[in-house]
C-alpha cells in the first residue's frame, strides 16, 4: 500500500467524503482515514430530511454508502486506521497511525465530533445495557419498552421520534422547559402519541446491575430527586470534537473546535479543517459537504502553488 499521497483527509463523514472526492477528481493522490465505518454521524442517522434533491427524504445509511462509493469510484483509498498524530515534516506532513506513518503534501482535518456523555453515576458502567448514544444502533433492542431521552435539541427530537418505532413509552427530559430542536421537530414530538416531556429536570443517576432498571430524575427549581422507572436511556446532549490527536499541533477554540481562516486553512499552512470539527460550523450535513468541497479546492491550490 503507497504511504504517500498528495492530500490525506482525517475523518470520512459528510465532509471527509465530499473533501475526498473533489481532491480525487482533481487527480491528486487521495487517502482517507476512517477508524469504523464511512458515514460518520448521518451513517447513525436514520432518515436525512433536510439535503436538497431528496423530497421524501434518504436514509442515512444510502447517502453515506453513495457518497464513500463516489469518492472511491474516482480513486479514494480509504484507510481504516485511527490517527494518533500529525506532524511537519520537510515541507509535507506525516500522519501517525497505531500501526503506520503516511506522508502527505496537504492535509484536511474532517473528523467531525461524537456524543457527549452526561458523566453521572451509573451511566458508564451501563453503556449497552441499557444506556445508548445511538437510536439506529440500539433502538431495535427495545420493542415495547419503556425509554427515557436527554436533550432538548435536534438530535433529541430526530432520535426520540426514531425511537417511537420500537419504545411503548418515551420520556423526554429536558434541563428547561423550552426545546432548542428547529420548530418543525417540536411540532412533530409534542404530537407525539407516544411522548411525554418532563421539564426543568435533569437525569443525575443511572440504576441497574446487569441491566437498566431506573434513573434519577432531579427537578432543578426545586432540587427534588425521584426515580423513574425505564428501561433504556438515549442521550443526545451535543457534541464534542473528536481533536484530541490535534492539540499542539493547529490551533484550536477553548472547546477544542479547529480554528480556520477564510480558504478553511488552519493556523499551519497546508492544513485545512470542514465539517463539524470547525470552529464556527453550522453543523448540518449539506454545510459539511459544502466545506468538504472548500476545503478540497483550496487543498489543491496549496500544493499546485508551493
Ligand atoms: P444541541 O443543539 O447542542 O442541543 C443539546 C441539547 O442538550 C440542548 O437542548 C441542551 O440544553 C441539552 N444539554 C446540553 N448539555 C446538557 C447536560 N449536561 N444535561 C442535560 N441537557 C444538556 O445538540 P444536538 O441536538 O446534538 O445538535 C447539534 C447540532 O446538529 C445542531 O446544530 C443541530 O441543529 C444539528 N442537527 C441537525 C439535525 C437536523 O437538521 N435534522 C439533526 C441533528 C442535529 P439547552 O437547550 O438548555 O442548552
């Protein structure tokens, strides 16, 4: 397998995707790192309703699969390896991985960010069983149950309406008693035969041996704590950027996003950064594609004129 390559982009996403096939048709010499599968958050998605060209909206697993055949049809070489680190090297840079060391010319950052976890007693140590961050992954494993849903924002919505397909009863738990979700996603929960909202409440524990049985509800006005029966707790609470193998290496914002100029360059010169691991990005699959084009464009004329 060559270990050089024009552009090497970290993170196959919409933007790694949509980076990758640009830079492929561009006939620079493309890889793309990916530690599981291609996709990234829409390939958790069940349904994308909002990417223009598809009325009755998509599956994310679809576009996912479409956009990694896309960019692999016109030359990609995707390479399932996590990157560890990144360095200047003569004018190039080097790209770590657990196992090897790749060299590139340019580099786009498109790792994107995961689910964040709400780090009270309990929820760990029930990590699939009964705690998930994935209605796709996991929601299938309870027909019929009871489920309750942390979060107030899109993805809270989007997942907890997702759930109803399997879940008898859902319980949304929000920290105020406004939702964040765009309007479209409220209307359609809080019609929702089969959802229910506790207000001004957070979950502080998770109860359960082998399985889930019960979490801690608290009410923050008034700082009363009950129990609440369930089966499974989804937790869909935002993100975090998945930087951790960047830090000292570009610079970054105080929540750890990559920062970027105008082009998507990064504080080092032949570094670039798209999707949701920019600062500043607005987070939405057609943005991420959008930049990933960006990032691609300006990724070639770096190398064309250095
Ligand atoms: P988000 O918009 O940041 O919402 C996070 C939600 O979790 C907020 O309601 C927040 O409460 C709550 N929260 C945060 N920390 C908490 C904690 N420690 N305990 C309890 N609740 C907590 O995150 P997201 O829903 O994952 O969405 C991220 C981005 O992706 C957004 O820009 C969103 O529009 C986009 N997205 C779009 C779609 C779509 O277009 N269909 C789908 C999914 C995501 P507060 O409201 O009080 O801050």
């Amino acid at each position: 397998m060559p270990q050089n390559f024009d552009v090497i982009i970290i993170g196959g996403g919409g933007a790694g995707l949509t980076a990758a096939l640009y830079a492929s048709r561009a006939k620079l010499s493309t890889a793309l790192f990916e530690k599981l599968v291609p996709g990234g958050q829409i390939a958790l998605t069940d349904i994308v309703e909002n990417y223009p060209g598809f009325p009755d909206g998509v599956t994310g697993g679809e576009i996912a699969t479409r956009m990694e055949q896309q960019a692999k049809k016109y030359g990609t070489q995707i390479i399932y390896e996590g990157v560890e680190q990144i360095q200047s090297a003569n004018k190039s840079f080097e790209v770590k991985t657990a196992k090897n060391a790749y060299q590139a010319k340019a580099i786009i950052i498109a790792s994107g960010a995961f689910y964040r976890q709400l780090g009270v007693p309990g929820e760990k140590e029930l990590i699939g069983k009964g705690v998930s961050y994935c209605a796709v992954c996991d929601g299938a494993f309870f027909k019929n149950q009871e489920l309750v849903v942390v979060g107030g924002g899109d993805s809270a919505m989007q997942e907890g309406l997702f759930l109803t397909r399997f879940a008898s009863k859902i319980t949304v738990v929000h920290r105020r008693d406004q939702l964040r979700a765009s309007p479209i996603l409220q209307e359609r929960a809080k019609n929702h035969e089969k959802i229910n909202f506790i207000w001004n409440s957070v979950v502080s524990g998770v109860e359960g041996k082998d399985k889930m049985t019960a979490v801690k509800i608290k009410n923050v006005k008034t700082q009363e704590e009950k129990p609440f029966k369930a089966n499974g707790l989804f937790v869909f609470i935002g993100q975090d950027p998945a930087t951790s193998y960047l830090k000292g290496f570009v610079d970054l914002d105080e929540k750890g996003y990559v920062e970027t100029k105008e082009n998507l360059e990064t504080s080092v010169p032949g570094v670039f950064a798209c999707g949701e691991v920019r600062a500043g990005a607005v987070k939405q699959l057609v943005s991420a594609c959008g930049e990933g084009c960006e990032a691609a464009l300006a990724a070639q004329h770096y190398i064309e004129n250095t």
